[in-house]
C-alpha cells in the first residue's frame, strides 16, 4: 500500500454462498483501495488475486480512515461505506 492503514481499513465483503470467494478490501490513508479475493483452489488450498479498485467520489485530498461493507436486506447487492 502507498500509505499506512489501520485495523479499520480492512473489512471482509459479505458471501452469501457459503463455498464462494473470500473476498477482502483493504485501504490505505491516500485512497487506493485494494480487492483482494481468495478463490478455492486444488486440494482445499487458496489462490491469491487482487486488483486495484476505483471510487470516483471521493476527493482528491480525502483520507480513508474505515472502510466497511454489508448486502442489503432481501438484495445480493453489496454497499461499501
């Protein structure tokens, strides 16, 4: 990460399927923001990928302090706040 983070800045997304991804955003203090998703591989083990996620809304001077996520009820959409 470009910056430092806290405990706070890292938050797992909700899975409704209970042999889906794990998937994990992590966030540093100068806005990049990090997918990091755990995919079931061969013989039980995990296979790492990330990739960098873009949030338009946010000002350029803006500082991530928490990040967190939950689905809505009744919906398989995922809010990020």
């Amino acid at each position: 990460l470009s910056s430092q983070g806290s405990i706070y800045s890292l938050c797992r997304l909700p899975n409704l399927n209970p042999y889906g991804r794990i998937s994990l955003l992590a966030a540093s203090l100068r806005k990049p923001v990090f997918l990091l998703e755990f995919n079931h591989g061969y013989k039980e083990s995990l296979v790492p990928y990330s990739r960098e996620l873009s949030f338009t809304y946010l000002p350029g001077n803006a500082e991530i302090v928490s990040i967190t996520a939950f689905c809505k009820p009744g919906s398989n959409n995922t809010v990020i706040v």
